[in-house]
C-alpha cells in the first residue's frame, strides 16, 4: 500500500480488571446464606447435605470470579457449575457484579417414568 497507513489491529493482551480487586467470595456473602436458606428450605439432594453445599458455594463463587477476572473484552459473564448448582456473575453499572446462584433441579425418577411411559405407549401399538 503506497503513500497511506494499512490496516490496524488493536489487540487487548493485558486487561484491567473491569471491577474493584476486592471481590472475593465474602462479597458474596449474602448470596450464599440466601441460597443456603432455599436449600434447606426447598431441596433434597442425597449427594449434597447442607454443610457440603456452603462449601461447593464458596468454590463455584472462586471459578466464577476467575472465570469473570479472565474473560474476553466483549463478554459480560463469568460462569462456574456443578451437577448441583449453577453460579453466573454478570457485569453491572457498579464494581460489584451481579451474583446468580442457581440449583439445578433434577430427579432420577422422572427418566425412568418416562421410559416406562414410552415403553408401554409402543406395546399398544403392536
């Protein structure tokens, strides 16, 4: 290309941190003890009594904040989940994302009823 600029690319290699460096998992505090509250509340879960699901909080709460702290520059959300439990920080107007705990309902029973259902819906056919 004679006489003019070509073509420039911008790439962000080195990010600042799009938030205070002070969230940690104690920011999350009240998210966790809300959560907890549900989860005695409303859930049974064999594999995860109560005192075990603090714990997986906090955890999930740590890869979400890494995953957010690492994300890409277009993106919003950092993400961490188990078979249980489902944690989105999502980007805000202030230094504190959004926390979103969520259980992820499921039952090894419905599969079974539903197989079941299929099964004898397919003999009446024959």
């Amino acid at each position: 290309m004679s006489g003019g600029a070509g073509p420039h690319f911008r790439f962000e290699i080195f990010r600042r941190c799009p938030y205070s460096a002070a969230v940690t998992v104690e920011t999350f505090e009240a998210e966790i003890n809300e959560a907890l509250r549900a989860y005695d509340k409303h859930i049974v879960c064999i594999d995860k009594p109560t005192v075990d699901c603090r714990e997986t909080l906090r955890s999930l709460i740590e890869k979400a904040i890494s995953a957010y702290e690492t994300r890409g520059p277009h993106l919003r959300h950092g993400i961490a989940l188990d078979k249980h439990v489902t944690i989105i920080l999502s980007q805000s107007k202030t230094d504190r994302p959004l926390c979103g705990i969520y259980f992820n309902l499921v039952t090894p029973y419905y599969q079974k009823q539903a197989q079941r259902a299929v099964g004898a819906h397919e003999g009446q056919q024959g």
